[in-house]
C-alpha cells in the first residue's frame, strides 16, 4: 500500500485511525460481552427480599444509590421505580424496578448502562444488591 495517491492516502489514514483507536481501547473494561445466557444475566441484575413493603424498599434503593455516590433523578413510587446517574470515568446509569415476587417477597431488579451500552459485568450490581442489602437488614436471595 502506498501513501503517494489520493486512495492510498485515505487508505494509510484509516489504518492509522484503527492502530489509535485499538491502542486506546486497550485501558477500557469491556462492560458489553453477555453472559453465558439470559438466565444468568437475570440472576445477575436480581434479588428477592422478604419482605412486602414496596415503598420501604425503594426508598432504601435511593439510600444505597446515593451510599454508591449516584444522583437520584427520577422516583416514581406509583411505577415502584427509581434511576441515578454516575459520573466516574462514565456516565453510568442504574434503574432499579421493584415488584411482587410471591406472598411477603419482593423482586428488586436492577439495569445499568455506561451511556448507552448494558451494562453485563456482575460488579455493579453486586455493590448495589449488598448496599441495598445492608440497609434493609435483609438478605438478598437469587431471583427464581
């Protein structure tokens, strides 16, 4: 290949672009390879609490947010859900949804998103179920 003509100019500069967006994504955590199945991934993003008090329960998910360091933007208690932006090296998104999961138990599911990019990597949801954990005095249990 040759950078002499106008082709192999725009040829040389595209592979250069490569070679420095390669060389810059070698530091970036890739949050977006999906889990082994969707099931695991949903076992990943959900707890059931015993418990049956809806608005105890996202008025703690908002507690553990902000413990985490994200800024509450949205709660709606009618559709028994919340969501907080993180500025870290990110903009990370989290929304967590709550709904009855059987007689005293209720499902806490959490999705998170850098930008606009799902968020596939267990560790951030770990944090927030034991947050949420913590300050609920409950034990999380897998969701079934």
């Amino acid at each position: 290949m040759s950078c002499k003509t106008a082709r192999g100019l725009r040829a040389c500069a595209a592979a250069l672009a490569l070679l420095a967006v390669a060389a810059c994504q070698s530091d970036l955590r890739d949050f977006s390879q999906p889990p082994e199945s969707a099931a695991k991934l949903a076992a990943i993003r959900s707890r059931v609490f015993a418990t049956d008090d809806k608005r105890k329960t996202l008025r703690a998910a908002i507690a553990a947010l902000q413990q985490l360091g994200f800024v509450v933007d949205r709660a709606d208690f009618a559709a028994a859900s919340v969501s907080a932006a993180k500025a870290d090296q990110y903009l990370l998104r989290l929304t967590v949804t709550v709904a009855p999961a059987s007689a005293g138990r209720l499902l806490v599911r959490a999705v998170a998103r850098y930008d606009v990019t799902p968020v596939l990597d267990a560790e951030p949801y770990e944090k927030f179920f034991t947050t949420l954990s913590h300050i609920l005095e409950l034990e999380a249990h897998p969701a079934e």
